[in-house]
C-alpha cells in the first residue's frame, strides 16, 4: 500500500511517499520554491513524486495522511490568542492542498497527531522493535514535549508537557533576542554558544527568570511571541557584541539542563528498554546530543530529519504501521540528478586548494548537506573558513563540518558514538591544528562518518583524496548560500557556478 504523508502551512512543507517497508520519495518545499523554510506545498515536488512512482513503482496512491489535527491546532491558537489564525481559511489543509494541486488529485484520508507524527517519524525508521521515545520541539497542537513506549507496530503516550509550556519555544524566543530569526536560525545560537562565557551566577538567574512555574519544565510567561525586551539583572546591553555570545553559551547550558530533566522522566516512565529513539526540532541540537543525549541512552536512534518536516515520513508510517527499511537509501530520498560521482574533476580541485560544490544524485532528506549536494574543500587549510564565509554570507563564528572516512573517524576524534552519518553528534578533534578548518572555537566538530555503503561515490572521493594527501576527510557544508535552500536539481546547480565562481560538479 502506497501512503502519502504530507507536512506543510506551519513551517518547511515536506512530503514522504512510501510502500509497504519502504520510503520510495521524500522532498522539501523549499527546495523547489527558492524560499528558505517555505511552509507552503508547490506543485514541482509533487510531480517529482509522481515521475519517481512512474518509473520505479505501480498502482497508484493509496491513502493521503496530514501530519497533525488542524481543528485542535485552532483550539490552542484559540487559546493563545491567534484569532487571524483561528478563522482563516488559508490555513486548513484540504484548501491548501486543493488549490496546489486541483480538487480532485489528493483528498486527506486521516489526520495523525503532531508528537505521533513525530514519535512515529524516529520510531520507525529505528533499528529496534521495542523502544522508549522521546519527542522535544515547539509546539504540536498542544504537546510541546512527550514521551512515548514503543514495541512492534504500537507506540503508548506515557507523558507529555504541553502549551505553553514549552522548551522549544523558550530556545526560540532567545534566538529572536539574540537578533536572529526564530525558528530557523537557533542552530546558529548553538555555534555562537562556544565563543561565549560560562558563568553560573547567570545561569542561576536566566533560569530563574523564565523555568520553574510550578515544576522544573514549566515556564513562568508565555514566550510564544518571543521575549525582545528580556534582560538578565547582570549582564546588560554594554555596547558591544559579546553580551550576545555569553547569553547564547548559557542558553545552551540551560537548554541542556531541561533536556537532561526530560530523558530521565524517560528513563522512569519507560524501563522495560534501554533504546531510545529520539525527534522534534530539539533532536537538531548536536551539541546537546553529545553532552546529554548519549550519556543516558547509549543505544540511540535520531532520524536525520527529527523537525516538523521529518513528521511527513511520521504520519504515513504510523497509518502503514511497519518498520521502514531507512538504511537501503538513507537520506538521499529527493530529486535525482543523474550520472556518475563526479570524483575525478572533484578531486583535481580539491587538490589544487579550491572549494567545489558537489551536486550528483538524490537530494538529501533534512537539513544536512551529506554529500550529495554538498560544497567542498580541504579541511587543512588555514584560509579556508574565510573563503567559505564569503562565498556563503555567513559569520565567522559558525563552524564547518568534517566528513571523514568510518575507518578513521576514531583516529582524529574522541567519538560519542560509533558512526554519526547524519552529523547528529559533536565530538572533540584531537588534532586541531593539523585540521584548523574543520574545529570549532572549542576545538570540536559535527562529525559525519562515510562508508562506502553509505554513498560509495562520496566514500570513493574521500578515500581518494587521503591517498593522495594523507588527510582521510573533507570539509563538508552546504551547498547552498545563507538564506536560500540547498540546491535540488540540474539548473540550481549550474546557475549556482553562475552566481557565485565555485564549480559545481554533477
């Protein structure tokens, strides 16, 4: 049975297709509309779709599944005050669909909860068949954090917090403050984090300020429309920007805090398991991941793509209710651009010290660049950072990521786990200063693993660049500019050596 599983008119619209145990197709809005984190479904990807099904699979679409219940979504805006949101009709799913798609093309057949959805996304797409669950981001309808007990093709609510209460929310509201777009821009707070000053008496009072209503995961006011006017009693405004880097390493601490709160409430409520599987926008947080996550449950399962548009593979799964084979494609489940790796010509310019972007297969499934729609250079260069950042637009203090052979990641880093292919861990490098561009202020990086049955076209170029440097990895980020989506097909890709002098190779 084909089912359709569909994300959108919140934020970063996605849809998943899949058969039985397997997800056939998966795509972000945004990669066909050219609007970074597009809420709104457009009718490319949907064709995309339809030309994968005719070429790879028979029959047609079975069921059509939305990823949450827009009636008690309205309750809570209700609730929350939202009334443009409560009586409008742009927002209900079907009209949306309808005037994407035509009337008559796709009905919704069921409505699957947000925090199911997501639960559902990171349980079965999971090695295990019994599993605790964990799911932490903004908002559901109302849930903002739950947690879940998982075996065979069941998964039993055993907790949850819900509005306004909110960790998710509080992470956002402080990126707004540190001028930043919430959201969306919180995983730049988790890079500023590092270049700030860990100070307790201010962790004391941040927190104090907005946690502990009534128990530890409460908030005392409702941060929904974020906190732009919050100043902490002992860290003023000064007139310089460092004010924002210490609040950002503090709100990361805090944050991690709550975190470590929410996996032992798991670890009480479920102890039939020691697997955990782990979702919502909070499951992005990679730092936290490797500072707490691990710590607790070392048998860990996190969908590379755990935030709300992961929750389009979550509701169709949980209406097809088996285990998905995730691992026969992993993340590269979009647009196929066609051909051979394109390791030779790579290479050559990696060699020479040049960046050069990579754009060959199917388009990764979430935020992370792996390979398959990735900007690459050497890791060893010292001016390579500021050579990405001006091609990119970005800040100096965001770091780049390292893809490094699986063989040899244990070599150059203090690992947290045993392979991290969808850069969900941290890990401390050992030797910074033979890879400065690739080491965070903290001298950590978000490490990805490569294997060959990973992407035996990105693991034949690794393995060939360390033949001939010594340097068994690259330095990995998106092929994208800060601001705009990744590039998805042939034409972004030539258009984006057009633009920007970087050879994009297919």
């Amino acid at each position: 049975m084909k089912i359709l599983g569909i994300n959108a008119l919140n934020h970063d619209a996605a849809i998943t297709l899949i058969e039985d145990d397997k997800i056939l197709f998966a795509a972000h809005a945004e990669r066909y509309s050219g609007i970074k984190n597009d809420p709104n479904l457009n009718k490319e990807m949907f064709e995309d779709m339809e030309n994968y099904i005719c070429q790879n699979s028979r029959g047609g679409i079975d069921k059509v599944v939305w990823f949450e219940r827009p009636w008690i979504k309205k309750l809570r805006q209700l609730k929350a005050g939202q009334y443009s949101e409560v009586f409008s009709l742009k927002n209900l799913p079907q009209q949306h669909l309808d005037s994407v798609m035509g009337k008559w093309n796709y009905k919704i057949d069921e409505y699957v909860d947000h925090h199911l959805s997501h639960a559902s996304s990171t349980y079965f797409t999971s090695p295990y068949k019994e599993s605790a669950v964990v799911c932490i981001d903004a908002i559901g309808e109302f849930d903002t954090i739950s947690i879940w007990y998982a075996k065979g093709n069941k998964l039993e609510k055993r907790w949850s917090q819900t509005y306004p209460h909110s960790l998710g929310l509080w992470y956002s509201a402080m990126t707004q403050r540190l001028g930043l777009k919430p959201q969306e821009d919180e995983f730049i707070l988790m890079g500023m984090a590092a270049w700030g000053k860990q100070d307790d008496d201010l962790q004391s009072i941040m927190y104090n300020d907005f946690f502990g209503y009534h128990k530890e995961l409460d908030l005392k006011m409702n941060l929904h429309r974020g906190c732009m006017n919050y100043e902490p009693s002992i860290y003023p405004d000064n007139g310089t920007e460092q004010w924002k880097f210490d609040i950002a390493a503090n709100v990361q601490t805090i944050c991690e805090w709550q975190i470590a709160k929410v996996f032992k409430k798991a670890k009480e409520l479920v102890p039939e398991t020691d697997n955990m599987c782990y979702s919502g926008g909070v499951a992005l947080n990679c730092v936290a991941n490797s500072n707490v996550v691990k710590d607790q449950y070392p048998n860990m399962w996190i969908l590379p793509n755990p935030g709300d548009a992961g929750s389009s593979l979550g509701c169709a799964a949980y209406v097809g209710g088996e285990h998905l084979d995730f691992m026969e494609h992993g993340a590269f489940l979009g647009y196929n651009i066609k051909g051979k790796y394109p390791v030779k010509p790579v290479l050559k310019e990696l060699l020479k010290g040049n960046l050069v972007g990579v754009a060959n297969g199917r388009a990764e499934y979430g935020p992370r660049a792996l390979g398959n729609r990735s900007l690459l250079a050497d890791p060893r260069g010292k001016d390579i950072k500021q050579k990405m950042n001006e091609i990119k637009n970005r800040q100096e203090f965001r770091p780049f990521a390292p893809s490094v052979l699986e063989e040899h990641a244990h070599e150059i880093f203090d690992m947290p786990t045993k392979k991290s292919q969808f850069m969900q861990y941290v890990a401390p490098c050992k030797f910074p200063e033979l890879y400065p561009a690739i080491c965070h202020i903290d001298n950590t990086s978000r490490v990805q693993t490569v294997s060959k049955e990973d992407n035996p076209g990105y693991y034949k170029l690794i393995k060939e660049f360390y033949k001939e440097t010594g340097c068994p990895m690259v330095l990995n980020t998106s092929l994208n500019i800060k601001g705009q989506p990744i590039v998805n097909d042939e034409n972004d890709a030539d258009e984006f050596t057009k633009k920007y002098g970087v050879k994009v190779y297919r």
